[in-house]
C-alpha cells in the first residue's frame, strides 16, 4: 500500500527533522522555532506531508508518491506552510 510505505519513509527521515529544545544545538533560534512547532503543534497528517516535502524538495516528486497531482499536493503545502507561518506568528503566546 502506498500510504503505509510513505509513512515508513517519514518515520525514516523524521529523526533528520526532529525537535529536541533539551541539547545545546548551534541552530539558530529561528529554525528552533520552526522544528517545534512542526513537532509539536502540527497535526500528524500534515507534518507527515511537510515533513515529506522538505525530504523530495518538489510537489511533483511529493505528488507522485502519493499518488496524487501537483496541484493537489502544492495546495496542501501551501495550506500548511500558511498554518506554520501563522503559529511562528504567535510562538511566543503559544509557550
């Protein structure tokens, strides 16, 4: 099944995306910021999507692993992008 391997791809990269705010990281505070609230505050299926994104750098790539078109999965990375945007916005209120 499609879904189930996208979802073991994910649970393969998640670790490269993770956020631990408890180990001393040169990182910016920015990208601190970013990690948490797509580990923290994202529903799992659209930090699942991101997550994916980030890894394929494309919609098109994105879209063919699911199955879908381009359009469909530019849409939702673009909903979700506008949602992490927004909490980023209001970080310090969410803490």
């Amino acid at each position: 099944m499609n879904e189930r391997r996208e979802i073991h791809r994910y649970r393969e990269i998640a670790p490269d995306y993770a956020y631990d705010g408890s180990i001393f990281s040169d990182e910016p505070e920015r990208l601190h910021r970013l990690k948490d609230i797509i580990a923290n505050r994202l529903p799992a299926p659209d930090r699942i999507i991101i997550t994916l994104y980030a890894d394929c750098q494309s919609t098109r790539a994105l879209g063919r692993r699911f199955g879908l078109s381009h359009t469909t999965v530019r849409k939702e990375v673009n909903r979700i992008k506008r949602n992490i945007l927004k909490m980023y916005k209001d970080y310090e209120h969410l803490r």
